[in-house]
C-alpha cells in the first residue's frame, strides 16, 4: 500500500514543463479552412448572379473549389480515374479534393474532420458554445449512441453502392448532362432556397449540436465514416505511456469523440478525429502523444505541416498538370444557370 502511493506521489513529480500549443495551431489550421470555404462561397455566389442576371451583375471566375462540397460527384469522378486512367473532365478539382483529403486521412488519422472540415469546426464551436452556456455538453445513452453511430455509415453505404454499381459510361453522361454539369449550382441554390422543412432540419441540427458534441459528424455525416474507415489504417494513433500516465482521466473527459484515452494504451477508432485535445490536457510528462510507427511523437506543429503540404501537393499538381478548371464555355452557363431548377436528377 505504502509503495503504491509512493509511486503514485513519485509520478505526480512528473509535470509537464513545455508549453501546449496544439491547440491554437489546430484553431489557426481550421479557422484558414473555414475562410477558405467562405472565400470560395462568395466567388461562387458571385458567378452564379453574373449568369442568372444575364451578364449584368459583377463577373467572378468559377471557384473549382466549390467541387469540394460535391462528394458524390468526386467518388464517382475516382471510380472513372481508377478503372480508365483518365482524369474527368467535368468536376475534376472535386476528385482531386477527395484524394488530398483520403490521403489526410490515411496518414494522419482523420484529421480531415478534426482540422479541415468546415462542418466540423462550425459544429465544434456549436458544442463549446453550448459548454460555456449550460457548463456541460449532453452524451446520449449507450444504445442510442450505438444506434445513432449506424446512421452515417447507412447512408455512406447507399451512396458508396450507387457509385460502385453505375458504370462508367452512365457517370460520363451524368456528369456531362445538365444536371451534373450544374450540380453546383443546384446545391448552392438548395441553401439560398431553404424550404420550411428543409430549415427545420437544419435548425433542428445546429440545435442538437449545440448540445451534443459533434452531433453532425458522430451520426449522420457519410463523408466522416469514410475518413473514419480509411483512418482505421493509419500509422498515426495516439499513444499513452502508462509508466508515466498518473491515471487522472482529463485526456478523456477532454475527447470529444468520448474515447477511453485514460484506459486503453493506443487510440486506434475510427472515431479519433486527431484532434490532440487529449494531449493539450495531459498533465504528465511523456504520458500522452501522437506517435507515428518507433514511438516517434508528431508535435502539432509538423501535424499542421503535412496537412498543408498534403493539400497544397494534390491540389497544386491538378494546377500545374492543367487539371483542376472544368471547361464548360461561358454561353452554356448562360444557357443553364438560370434555369438550374428545372433540371432534376436523371
Ligand atoms: S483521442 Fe484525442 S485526438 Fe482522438 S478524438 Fe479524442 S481527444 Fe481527439
Ligand atoms: S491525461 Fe490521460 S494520459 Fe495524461 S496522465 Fe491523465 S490519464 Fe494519463
């Protein structure tokens, strides 16, 4: 008895002495993303008025990144690139998008939702706001947070067998037909027009996510649980020592993703958004980090890097390789953009 709680005395010595800056570099990584995508909105916002009014308001370029917020599109642009070997020529930067974000993923576990996803910044916000408001954030029983958990990886099969079970030809003519062509437009003219059912959702969401951590990416969102599947074959995880832990259990009640960081060794779920909250928190020297295969610790800092270099590595080669525009001639936008709603899906 007396020896354990000398060892526990002994550990408790141990503090860490540097400095925590995982998480401002995270925010600054997540907040450039989210103006970023607000950048992107306005150029796009700004295109489509310029067809719509017939060429009369302020002319703004097609942002290709806008593709980003069309995954279908990208997964069935992969499939083209994977079985023919020839980059799509419609919605191609979306596809390119996609690979920067697998190879995220794969690398860095799914850091994609933890430090990019616009989403998942707005929605972690939505929950600290919550936190600060009520001093706590809700946890769904067990079994419905088993449940719930289904719900993105229902629909991710849905949209994964419609892409895998349509043929290559069908996606050429999909994606060259009207309605693939302004796929974008119809989305961005979804949010313009919300109906009264569509806004109740989506109020219903950010209310839910103000409760709940995360509530949008743990449950509903597919895109998440295929970051998450490649994830799971990840060199990165985060690591604890138990020879220096002190058994505290902030790394846990910090995990946003509700994993049992104080309990298990390495953090291998498809849950794990890399977020280092857990690490941010840890008291004890050595106990806590994202480790790489040898016990090697990633710092945040280098974690910020091989994102920015992973992003602007895929993204700059579709510039360079001359792949990233999708070339559709301006009278053709004329023709199409302002009447986006009476193309529906084929
Ligand atoms: S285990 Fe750590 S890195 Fe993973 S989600 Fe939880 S807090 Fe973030
Ligand atoms: S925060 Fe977690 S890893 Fe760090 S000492 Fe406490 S229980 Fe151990």
């Amino acid at each position: 008895m007396r020896a354990t709680t000398a060892l526990k005395l002994r550990k408790r010595l141990i503090r860490r002495s540097a400095q925590e800056y995982s998480q401002a570099i995270r925010r600054t990584v997540q907040l450039l993303f989210l103006a970023l995508n607000v950048w992107i909105g306005v150029q796009f916002y700004l295109f489509v008025r310029y067809y719509e009014s017939g060429g009369t308001t302020l002319y703004a370029s097609r942002p290709p990144g806008v593709e980003g917020w069309l995954p279908i599109a990208s997964l069935m642009n992969l499939k083209v690139l994977l079985l023919t070997g020839v980059v799509p020529r419609i919605h191609p930067a979306g596809m390119f998008l996609l690979l920067a974000f697998i190879g995220v993923s794969f690398l860095l576990r799914k850091a994609f939702c933890g430090w990019l996803c616009p989403v998942g910044t707005i929605s972690e916000y939505l929950w600290k706001l919550g936190r600060s408001t009520f001093r706590r954030n809700w946890m769904m029983p067990r079994w419905a947070d088993i449940t719930l958990r289904s719900l993105k990886y229902i629909l991710l099969g849905l949209f994964l067998y419609a892409v895998v079970t349509m043929p290559v030809n069908a996606i050429d003519a999909f994606l060259g037909g009207p309605y693939g062509v302004i796929s974008d437009v119809k989305m961005l003219n979804f949010f313009r027009t919300l109906t009264l059912a569509g806004g109740l959702v989506v109020a219903a969401l950010v209310l839910l996510s103000v409760f709940y951590q995360n509530f949008w990416c743990r449950y509903l969102c597919p895109y998440g649980a295929l970051m998450g599947m490649i994830a799971r074959f990840s060199p990165a995880r985060i690591r604890r020592e138990p020879e220096p832990c002190i058994d505290c259990g902030k790394c846990a009640k910090a995990c946003p993703s509700h994993l049992a960081v104080d309990r298990l060794v390495t953090i291998t779920s498809v849950e794990c958004i890399g977020c280092m909250e857990c690490v941010a928190v840890c008291p004890a020297e050595g106990a806590l980090a994202l480790s790489v295969p040898r016990r090697k610790r990633l710092p945040a800092w280098a974690m910020a890097a091989a994102i920015a270099a992973l992003f602007l590595g895929v993204t700059g080669y579709a510039r360079v390789a001359g792949y990233w525009h999708t070339h559709i001639p301006p009278d053709v936008y004329m023709r199409l953009v302002p009447h986006a709603d009476e193309f529906s899906h084929p």
